[in-house]
C-alpha cells in the first residue's frame, strides 16, 4: 500500500507486524485491522485465521458478528425516523409500543415483582437511546426481575411483538431517565423501528442504510452463498484458557438463516470495509459521498454526552468506564482524554465516538484526527489477549503531521 499523507510509513508497518505477532503467539486466532485517514485507507491486515481447524485464512472481507456494534446502527435508524417527524426523543414509547404502557416500578431492583408500584412517568424515546428506560437486563443485581427477563427473552425464537409484550407485563428497575442500565433497551428500539415504519427491522435497515451506503454484507444473517467467510466465533475455557468454538461457520451457525427476532441491540454481522462505509457517514456528520443520512444537527446530538455526573460515577462492567466518556445517542464519546485510560480501550482525542461489541469487535471514530479505527475478532471482549488496544495506540502513533 502506497504512503498516506499524514501517516508514518515505518509506524504503520510497526502496527501490522504488532497484529501479526498476537497471531504468532496464538493469543488469537485471527484478526482484521482497517485504518482511514483523511479520506483514505492508511493500513488494512487481515492475519492469522478465520477458522483455525480449518485453517481457513483471514480475509479482508471475512464477515464478523458485531455484536453490539449492531446498536450504533439501531440508532442512526431511530434518528433517521426523528427527522421524518414519525416520532420524537420526547414522545412517549406507548404511542409506538402499546405493550409498555401503565408501566410499574420496583423500589430496588432486586425486590419480589409483586411489590411494584405505578411509575411516576413513563418511558421516552430519548430514554432508550441511552440505555435509561429503567428495563434492563443481567447487567443488575440478581432476582426475580432479572430471572423473568431471561425467560422473555425466549420469545426472541417466537418474534419481535411477543418479546415485547412479554417485557411489557413486567415492572422497570429503575425510574425511566435516571440511571444507565445496559442492554435490553436497543432491542426494544428495534421493534419500535419496525413498527414506526411500517416494515420489519432487516428491511428498513437494508433499505435505508445499507444499500445507499453500499454495505452488501452486512445483515441479521449469512447467506449460503457467503457462509464461506464468516469467521468461527471463538470463547475460552476458564481452566484451561485454551479457545473453544462458540459458534461455527457453516450451516450449524446461529447466523445461517434469518432469525424470527431481529436484534436491533447486537444481531448484525458485518465486514470492515462495510463497517467504515458506516462510520464513514458519520464522521461525515451525517453524509457520505453523495448519500445524507443524517442532518449534521443530529449527528452532534448524538455524539455527546447525555449522562449526568451522577450516572457517571456508577460503574459500568466493573469499571469506572465513564471516567473519560459520557453517552450519546448509541455510542459513547470521549471528553476528559487524561482520565479515559481507565476504560478497556487507550488514548483518543476529546469528541471521538463509537461502540464496541461483547465478540471483541471495535471501532471508533475520531472527528479532531479525521480518523477511523475499526478492529475485528472473533473473541470474548474481555478477554485480556485481545490487541484493540494496542491496535488503537499504535494507529495514534502512527499519525506523521
């Protein structure tokens, strides 16, 4: 690949070989790095395997599970109807969703479902942008109220309008607006997307997303003719830390054919260059090329931060994750650089933005920089072997102007 302006030729060869060397020592299996630098591809690698047994090569286009970088998406879809006037971030979900009207409330989140008591207000939209609708998911402290969402989330095999009736019928941990709970809220945006619109989640988003953003490969689902790229997903044993597969590639995988329930919080797969093609409209402020998703007001809007100070000092996964982020409208942003070494992830200028996703996949945006990272594996994203971090730290370091 021939020099970018901007970027150091010999740093970017140090990253390649960084990422070749997890794969060598057999920390991962494979692993595909795309760095985009104004308005150019600086570094692209795909080392090591897609399907270690099978010794299957990592591609370029190898299609990934992104998990909950699925949510970021969800959103932009969700904003997209905001500006057609379909609804608003202060409407009521119950004028869209039904199922979640007379919502009740549990005093604590662990308390018996028969203690709830009328809420004092219900949820609005602006509520499950950011993860505040007071539903929430095992991300809580264990109890009945976590054990009755598990058991609705079985519905996920029935579809969208008994999953959320099912959610529907039970009571909110935490007074909606007031408290960050991860999860549970995306996929609820999901069904309000479809029902919004008038057509299934997959539709709208292929339809309005990915097809003007030229994205072919990105959906709830692979396709036979496409199975051959998709990457093993791999978890590890805790004994003995060896990989084993979480999920194949072939007609056994859980992504070989549609699923019943679309899940606008983490069901997508995706490619890196499809992923940038996203990224790239929002670092465009709402456009890329010739394609407006967004108008640049709404991309601000939801590239800052809605927390308060008070919901930032909760702990999130264990960590003091909102040292140096906040919360937009489905992705985080940074805006204290010196305090966000706290987070799983490195340095990055004050108003980068992005998600991550529980499979170890990772990207993020950077307006001050114009610069786009995006990161894909297929492991455990806490998994301590996994190099984003060192593929982010030495993307900075790669910059030469």
């Amino acid at each position: 690949m021939a020099a970018i302006e901007g970027m150091s030729k010999g740093r970017l060869t140090r990253l390649s070989d960084a990422m070749r060397g997890y794969v060598d020592r057999d920390e991962v299996a494979g692993v595909v790095t795309l760095l985009y630098r104004h308005g150019e591809i600086a570094q692209v690698d795909a080392v090591g395997y897609q399907d270690e047994a099978a010794k299957t090569p990592m591609r370029r286009d190898t299609i990934f599970r992104i998990a909950s970088m699925t949510k970021p998406i969800t959103a932009v879809a969700t904003l997209m109807l905001i500006e057609e006037g379909k609804f608003g971030l202060s409407t009521p979900v119950e004028k869209i969703l039904p199922e979640l009207a007379d919502r009740k409330l549990l005093a604590g989140p662990a308390d018996p479902l028969n203690t709830a008591k009328p809420a004092p207000h219900g949820i609005v939209v602006s509520d499950l942008l950011t993860h505040r609708s007071g539903i929430v998911t095992p991300d809580t402290p264990p109890g009945p109220l976590v054990e009755a969402l598990k058991e609705a989330d079985a519905a996920h095999q029935i579809g969208p309008d008994e999953w959320i009736k099912r959610v529907g019928a039970l009571p909110l941990a935490y007074e909606p607006g007031t408290r960050f709970n991860y999860g549970n809220s995306f996929d609820v945006l999901g069904v309000l997307v479809a029902r919004a619109s008038g057509m299934p989640l997959s539709d709208f988003l292929e339809a309005r997303i990915f097809k003007p953003l030229g994205m072919k490969d990105t959906a709830f689902f692979v396709p036979t003719d496409k199975m051959a790229r998709l990457a093993v997903n791999y978890s590890v044993d805790q004994q003995t830390k060896k990989r084993t597969v979480a999920d194949p590639s072939g007609p056994a995988s859980r992504w070989a054919k549609p699923p019943a329930f679309p899940a606008g919080a983490g069901g997508l797969v995706s490619t890196a260059d499809d992923y940038l093609a996203f990224a790239k409209m929002l670092l465009g402020k709402g456009r890329s090329g010739d394609v407006r998703l967004l108008s640049h007001e709404t991309v601000a809007l939801m590239t800052s931060n809605w927390l308060t100070p008070e919901q930032r000092k909760m702990p999130f996964s264990g960590l003091d994750f909102w040292a140096g982020q906040g919360f937009g409208l489905g992705v985080s942003v940074v805006d204290d650089v010196a305090r966000q070494v706290r987070t799983p992830f490195g340095y990055s200028s004050a108003g980068s933005f992005g998600w991550p996703g529980a499979w170890g996949t990772w990207w993020q945006a950077d307006p001050k920089e114009d610069m786009i990272q995006i990161f894909l594996v297929q492991l455990p994203a806490g998994d301590p072997r996994t190099p984003v971090r060192a593929f982010q730290a030495a993307g900075y370091r790669a910059i030469d102007d």
